[in-house]
C-alpha cells in the first residue's frame, strides 16, 4: 500500500534479477485477466512443479499445452457433471460424523480440528478423485494417507528454500540437470498416487465398469467441435457451469483463448497430472478452511 501511495495504481520493483510489475488498476487489471488474457495465461515458473508430470498440470502447462489440456478439460466442470460426485461426499460426510460419534462416545471430550478436517478432507478428494476409500479416522497408517502428507511436507518445504534460491541464481543454472534432480522431490514421492491413477485406470479400460468420480470424467470429456464457437453451446455452459457469473466480456475472451484446439480427449499423462493437482491444491488449502 506504501508503494501504491508513493509511486500509483502501475509501479514496477526488483526481485532480486527480475523485473517484476504491479498493476492496481481495474481497467487496467480486467485488460490483462479478461480481454487480453490469451497474450497472458502462463503463471510464473514455481520450482519443483514444473516437471515430470507435474508440467502437465492446468495451474504450470504452458502455452498452448496449456490451451489444449484448458480446453478440452474445462466441460468436467460443469454443475451437472460435479453434482454426480456429491453421493460420494455424502458418503465422507457420515464417516466423518460416525468418527464424531465415536469418539463422544468413548468419553472423549476434546478434538484436533486439523487433525479430523485433514481427515475428512483427505477422504473427500481420495475418494472424488482416485476414487479410493482411505478410512483415514481408523487407519493412520494408510501407505494413501503417509504418502499424501509426506509429499505435502514436501511442498510446503519447497517455498522455504528452493523457490528462494531460485530467486537468487541466474537461470542458465536452474535449468541445468542438476538443478532439476534437487527439485524434483514431489515427483518422486507423488508416484505412488502415479501408480494408483496408472492401476485404477487399466483396471476400468479392461472391466469396462465405471465410477461417478474425477477420474472417470476426465476419461470419458470428449471435446466437441462447436465447443468455443457455437453461441448455443457456449450458452448452454453458461447457465450450467463455470461460466455462471461471466458476462460477454469473458465469455468471449475465453472463447478467443481456447479457439483453435483439434485435440478431443487427454492423454493419459494429462489426466494423471489434474488428478494430482486436485489432490495438492485441493487437500491442505481445504482442511485448513475447514
């Protein structure tokens, strides 16, 4: 606020080597997030979330791998499709209420928050997503329940020391390989969650069953051609999903920005990496909100 006193609503300041600018002008802001957001869409670099196949992700893909992995994902976010996982949650929800009752009834008269939201939450996304039953309030030692918080350790720890040193170093030396083999400690331990996706995934293509999960409608999205041309389809999305509060503006900045995608469905890597996504943003960030 200082800053935007002293020098206005656009100033520009120095992180360590890189030129970094401030915009605090809402026409300004709506230029770069809305109508010209297709020159804007890559997000800064974070290190460590950037390779394997954590470059696969919506949040670091750049571009148009970015486009293509944005545009063919973006109709699993629809309200109709979301509200097939809500038998799930409810699921979760009177586990999480019987672990309550549970420990009332033992005489226990005191409750970890963290703990207990930490479990529902880590049931909630095990189950939407990997559609795997973790029962995390009875069974601690759950190799899904370690791995899951040894790699968000990991990523907390990240922010402390290698996005700080990376700040400080050029980088003709953080694209070196050996800089790439320091940060790639979440690839490693998210391979369990790799190989899970990887089994579960086999085992539906060859029994030919599915589930009301994440994973399954990231399989089945099959982008249709009218997608980000058609002004009936893109209606049809706005009053269903995402796209609820969006005005014209943004309808057609997202239209211009995902236009020219022939790819129709994800490559197995692809749905592998949102699936980690929606684990690492979503299991921390929520059981702390709760």
């Amino acid at each position: 606020m200082d800053w935007y006193k002293t020098y206005g609503k656009t100033h520009g300041f120095y992180e360590w080597g890189a030129p970094i600018l401030t915009v605090s002008d809402p026409e300004l802001i709506k230029q770069i997030l809305v109508k010209d957001f297709y020159k804007f869409r890559n997000r800064r670099p974070v290190p460590g979330k950037g390779t394997g196949v954590f470059s696969k992700t919506m949040l670091t893909a750049r571009d148009d791998h970015w486009k293509r992995i944005r545009a063919i994902a973006s109709p699993t976010f629809s309200s109709y499709k979301l509200k097939r996982l809500y038998p799930l949650i409810d699921e979760c929800c009177r586990d999480f209420l019987a672990a309550l009752d549970r420990d009332v009834s033992t005489g226990q008269t005191e409750v970890d928050l963290k703990r207990v939201m930490g479990a529902y939450s880590m049931d909630v996304i095990a189950s939407t997503a990997f559609a795997t039953k973790t029962h995390p309030y009875f069974d601690a030692s759950n190799p899904f329940v370690m791995k899951a918080n040894r790699v968000m350790t990991i990523v907390f720890s990240l922010i402390t020391w290698q996005t700080f040193v990376a700040m400080i170093l050029p980088t003709c030396l953080t694209k070196t390989p050996v800089w790439k083999r320091l940060a790639k400690g979440v690839q490693s331990n998210a391979m369990f969650f790799i190989d899970v996706i990887q089994r579960l995934m086999s085992e539906r293509k060859k029994s030919g069953k599915k589930r009301n999960d994440f994973m399954q409608l990231l399989m089945d999205v099959k982008r249709e051609d009218n997608m980000t041309t058609g002004a009936d389809s893109v209606a049809t999305d706005a009053m269903s999903g995402h796209h609820v509060n969006e005005g014209v503006d943004e309808l057609m900045a997202e239209k211009q920005a995902l236009s020219g995608v022939v790819e129709k469905k994800l490559t197995e890597a692809e749905i592998i990496a949102q699936c980690l996504l929606f684990f690492v943003a979503g299991y921390e960030t929520t059981a702390t909100t709760l």
